[in-house]
C-alpha cells in the first residue's frame, strides 16, 4: 500500500510503497525520508483539494478587481463607481484572506 513520505531536509513529499532512492529535490538520501501517519497525510491530502480552491478563487477575484477597475474608469454614475469601489475593496480583502490561508498551509506543510 502507498504511503505519503516527506524529505526531513527539504519538506518534499512523495507517495511510493516505501521511500526510494535519493530526494528528487535536494538529493537527499532515501534515510531521510519518514512515512506520514495517516492522519497527517489525510490534512496533506485534503490540502491540495482546499489549496486548489483557494487559487481558483483567487484567480477569479482578481478578474473581479479587473472588472470593478474597468467599470470605475468609465464613471458613468456617482452610484456605479460606488459598487465598482466596493467590490474591489471586498474582493482585494479575501483575495488576501486566501493567500493568507494557504501561506498557513505551506508553513505547516499541508502543500
């Protein structure tokens, strides 16, 4: 059965049977791998599941902001800019709140 290694030098993590040879990264030797519990490697998994949405969602606030700009260049209302200024204010503020998140991730090594 496959299990979840991690470099204990660098954090690079594998999935194999057993560790093998040297770190594909940093060429560690295989004595520097330890298999992940599987509680510990259920969080890494579930992680790139999360870290992935966190990244969609990113990337679709970041079309919002472009949009919320386009629309405030225009000016065609006092009551259109407002909302144009306030989604990009909002999407500005999760957009951080997701990168925040998966930056807790990495630090933790759930990537």
């Amino acid at each position: 059965m496959k299990k979840l290694w991690k470099c204990g030098v660098c954090g690079y993590k594998m999935e194999s049977v057993e560790a093998v040879g040297d770190c594909p990264k940093c060429g560690s030797p295989q004595d520097q791998f330890a298999a992940l519990s599987e509680e510990d490697a259920k969080k890494v998994y579930d992680s790139y599941v999360t870290n992935d949405i966190h990244m969609e969602i990113i990337g679709y606030l970041e079309k919002i902001i472009h949009l919320s700009r386009e629309g405030a260049e225009i000016n065609l209302d006092p009551g259109c800019l407002d909302i144009f200024k306030k989604a990009e204010a909002a999407c500005y503020v999760i957009k951080e709140m997701s990168k925040a998140e998966i930056a807790g991730h990495i630090s933790k090594g759930k990537w």
